[in-house]
C-alpha cells in the first residue's frame, strides 16, 4: 500500500486542494518563488516547456504565469487525446 500511495495517480491532491492549510502553503510557495526565481537550468530540467516560452520572450517568470503555462500544455494533451483541436493563446500576465 505504502508503494502504491507513493506511485499513485498525482490527481489524488485534489481531495486535499481545498484545504485551507495547503492553500496557505501554496500562496507561500508563490511567494518564495516570486522573490527568489528559478535559476534557468532548473526551469529547463522540470519544466521544458516554459524554459523554452521564457528563453523567447513569454510568459514572464512569474510563478503563476509559470504555472498556468504548464496546465494549458498539458491540458492541450488531453484536448488532442480527445480530438480537440487548441490554439496556443496565451493569457495576459497575472503579475502586474
């Protein structure tokens, strides 16, 4: 059990997403890394994608910028997956 809970399925978060607790430490985790941002090499090893967005221009390093970068990539997959044809609109900085 110990493995499986370990290996499972990531959309598991989604029973703890709301707690008050995690939405805290995630506001906190912004934060960090709005005031401290990922070196480069970090950001291409993790997350190719925006390494790449960042290197010709867009999105900006914000951390939430960063991130809803990554779940339209990968909600682009599942689109495909589904026959759903996307365009690559982006949506205006969030960071001011």
């Amino acid at each position: 059990m110990r493995l499986a809970r370990i290996y499972s399925y990531s959309d598991r978060c989604r029973y703890y997403w709301g707690d008050p607790k995690v939405q805290q430490e995630l506001t906190q985790l912004r934060a960090n890394l709005d005031g401290c941002p990922v070196p480069p090499t970090l950001l291409g090893q993790y997350l190719p994608s925006q390494y790449e967005a960042i290197r010709s221009g867009r999105p900006s390093r914000c951390a939430e910028d960063m991130i809803q970068a990554h779940i339209r990539t990968v909600l682009r997959v599942y689109a495909a997956a589904c026959g759903i044809r996307t365009t690559g609109s982006t949506v205006p900085c969030s960071c001011g």
